[in-house]
C-alpha cells in the first residue's frame, strides 16, 4: 500500500509539470506578444521614476523612487491645459464620428436605394487614401476661413465624414436581423425612429468598439495638431506637448517620461473599462458583410 502511495504522489508533480508546459506551449503566441506590449510600458514607468542621473543608464531597476517626479512635470509645463485640449479633441471628435457615422452606415446597411454599392465602394476607396495626401488643399481652406492656430479644424471634419467608422458601423449593423427593423417598421415606426430605438441599442458594442477606435486615435494624434495648432501652443493637446516638453528638457529623461505616463494613463484605464465592449465590437463586425 505505501508503494502505490509514494508512486502516486512521485506521478503528480510530473503530471501538473506536463499541463504547465502544455498551457506554455499552447499560450505561446500570447505570451510573447503579452511580454513584447508590456515591456516598453513597464520601461517607461521605471525610468519614470528614477533619478535624473540614473534614467537610461545600464541600472534598469530604479536605485531610489522617486514618485514626485509626477508633480514636477506640471511644475515644468501646463500639463492641465494641455490635458484639457486633449480632451476636448477627443470628446468633440468621438461625438462627432457617432452623430455622423451611424446613419450613413445605416444608409448603407439597411437602406436600398440606387447607388448603395457603389458609396460603399467609395468609402472603403477613402480608407486607403492616406491624410498626407490632402493636407496641403485643408490647410489652405482652413486658413481661408481663419481656423489654423485652433482645434476647430481637427474636430469639424469628424462631424462630417469618417470612412473607418462608417465601414466599420456599417460591418455590425449587417450582423443585426432584419427581422427588428421591418416589425418596427410594421408598428409605424420611420427609418430614423427605428435606427434611434431599435438598431443603436442592439448595436451598442459596434458604437463602443467605434467610439473607442476613434477616441484613442484622436487622443495619441501627432501630426493633425503639429499642422494646425503648431503655432498656438495655447491650444497644443498631450500629443504635440510631449515633444515639446522633451525637446525643452533633453537631459531629464525621467521627466519626460513621468509626461509619457501621465500621458498614457486616461487611455489604458478607458481600455480596461471599455474592453468587452471593444472585443465583442470587433468580435462580431466581420460576420457578414
């Protein structure tokens, strides 16, 4: 009896060793993709808060914490305006895709009217035409109207046309049945009455996936505020500032990236609250099309 006893036991560490490496190696892609998203991210808060002397030197682990250097980079530059700006970007701009994408993608889900294919064929021509290549006949009909030097020319746009958002709307909107639409069509309701109360409720995961997609583009933007807003550094978002700040402060490495942190921080907790909605969003957008 002892005999199977101590052979049973001597079996079991074998038997978990065995499931451990065969969730590694199942995991693996994951894994490696998990560590190669996460290093730069921990390296940035490490050298956050080190010491000036000690940031970017070989010493990767911080020697002393040095957590203040959170405050001392809104002591080096108007991080709160700058934040502001950023967020009034973001939210005018997300706001902006929403009450313009939804019923153009509506229009092309659901709606049948001549021309449909070939719209969506436009839209979907739009998404690879890439911004540079319309920059320069913006920028002289925003200062035609007198905008450069503000955000306006970086919001409006988003409440009249977004090709990524309205493929992508569009993609969930299919995997809906039509079934909802035509029995509250047959209950009297009119084609905005039933997108309003019946199609945008059931998709509410595409409009997060969307609004999100929009948001932390608008959000990690670099190159629409260094055209427009360059010259106003009043108006500059989080963005544009973080360069500034670190060509202002070359040698304080660990404040800039105490800046980059701060930086980072609205969008990956947005992501954390906002990531079943995300992946069920993209999850379901390719069903049919």
């Amino acid at each position: 009896m002892s005999t199977a006893v101590l052979s049973a036991k001597a079996k079991r560490p074998k038997g978990s060793w065995d499931r451990k490496l065969h969730w590694v190696a199942t995991h693996s892609i994951g894994i490696a993709l998990a560590v190669g998203f996460t290093t730069p991210i921990v390296f940035v808060f490490l050298t956050a808060v080190m010491s000036d002397k000690q940031a970017l030197s070989s010493n990767l682990w911080p020697q002393e914490w040095h957590f203040e250097n959170f405050l001392r980079v809104f002591e080096k530059a108007p991080m709160l305006e700058y934040m502001a700006n950023s967020l009034l970007y973001s939210l005018l701009a997300t706001a902006g895709v929403l009450l313009s994408a939804i019923p153009t993608a509506y229009a092309l889900a659901r709606m049948k009217w001549r021309g449909r294919n070939v719209v969506f064929l436009l839209v979907v021509a739009a998404m690879m035409l890439p911004p540079q290549v319309v920059s320069v006949p913006l920028y002289d009909m925003w200062i035609s109207f007198g905008l450069t030097g503000t955000l306006w020319p970086l919001v409006i746009p988003y409440f009249l046309f977004d090709a990524f958002s309205v493929f992508l709307l569009r993609q969930f909107f299919l995997t809906i049945p039509q079934d909802y639409i035509d029995a509250a069509k047959i209950d009297g309701c009119s084609e905005f009455t039933a997108l309003v109360r019946v199609l945008v409720p059931m998709a509410r995961p595409g409009i997060a996936a969307t609004a999100l997609f929009c948001f932390l583009f608008t959000w990690n933007d670099y190159f629409g505020p260094l055209l427009y807003t360059g010259e106003n550094p009043e108006n500059w978002p989080l963005s544009l500032a973080l360069a500034s700040f670190r060509g202002s402060h070359q040698v304080e490495w660990n404040l800039t990236m105490a800046a980059t942190v701060l930086i980072m921080a609205p969008a990956i907790v947005l992501f954390l609250f906002a990531q079943k909605s995300f992946v069920k969003g993209i999850t379901f957008t390719g069903v049919k099309g």
